[in-house]
C-alpha cells in the first residue's frame, strides 16, 4: 500500500481546486496549474483536501497512485508558495546579471553567454555570483536551473563554476611532482 498516495493533499488558504473527468486544476494566489492524471487512479475532492485512490491492484496503478498525489501536492505548493533554486557562483572574473529578460553569464569563455529566461520562470541576480530562479512549476525551474548550471559545471580541482547553493562538489587533489 502506499504510504505517500493514501495521505489527502490538504488545499492551502487561498487555494481552490476543481477536478472535471481525470484532469485536476489547482487555482492560488501565484497562478493557476492543472494536471491529467492517468486511467489507474480517481482524483476526489472531500473537504477541503483532495485524495486519489487505485483503480484496482495492479502494480501500474499502485505506481500511478503515489506519483499522482506527488504530482497534485506539487501542484498546490506551486500556485500558493512557487518553488525556487538557489544558485552560487565560484571562480575568479565568474559573474552574471540580468538584462531585460537575458542572463548575461561571465564564465571564462571568450565570449558571454546569453540565457533567454522562459515563460514561467522568474531569474533574479542579488549578487553578481548569485542566481535565484523561481516559478510555479517544480519541473520547470529545476530544468532551467540544469541548463544555466550546464554552461560551467563545477569542476573537481579548483570548485570553479555554477553550482547550487546547497550542493558538495568532491574535491580532488592536483598532481604530485
């Protein structure tokens, strides 16, 4: 039995959400998101929560039972709270900042790197070696925050590149003579 999919997904103040055949919409304060859960799992609205239950005993819906509460959770936390990925980066003449919706990254190269900052997605500089990118989708900010952090990843030597804030780079020790 699941231990994640059985717990209700309790709606935040200030959140509604509406459920119309297998397609769940979740309506807060930072926006509005919806999400199609598949045909293995039934999406109810008791209270002021919102629960799923299988569709039987099979493992496919057993697996869809946990993964549709994770996903309408996220949905919740999305529109009332926004997700947000800190960035930090390290290395010397290594800086970025915001010009209009363009990142400008100073990392070493010969050139400087233009990231255009989706729909969706918020990017704000409050130092030049800090990046914060937020939105309400979980899965869109963690992939943006990938693709910044993809143009200079840490290396193991030095600690030179963009990482994330909370994130340990395993250092390595350089050649002996």
């Amino acid at each position: 039995m699941s231990r994640i999919g059985k717990k209700p997904v309790e709606l935040v103040k200030g959140t509604s959400a509406s459920i119309s055949g297998q397609t769940i919409e979740v309506k807060g304060p930072k926006g509005t998101r919806s999400f199609t859960a598949g045909d293995d799992v039934t999406l109810t609205i008791e209270g002021n929560a919102v629960k799923v239950t299988p569709r039987g005993l099979s493992k496919r819906a057993r697996q869809q039972w946990g993964m549709t509460r994770s996903m309408v959770a996220n949905l919740v936390t999305g529109v009332s709270e926004g997700f947000k990925r800190e960035m930090e980066i390290q290395g010397v003449g290594y800086r970025a900042a915001m010009a209009g919706n363009v990142l400008k990254l100073s990392l070493g190269y010969s050139h400087e790197v233009n990231f255009e900052v989706p729909k969706g997605v918020t990017i704000t500089v409050p130092k030049q070696t800090e990046i914060v990118v937020e939105g309400i989708d979980q899965q869109q900010v963690g992939q943006v925050a990938a693709n910044i952090r993809e143009w200079r990843a840490p290396e193991p030597y030095k600690g030179k590149g963009i990482r994330y804030k909370d994130e340990y780079i395993f250092r390595k020790e350089g050649k002996k003579k």
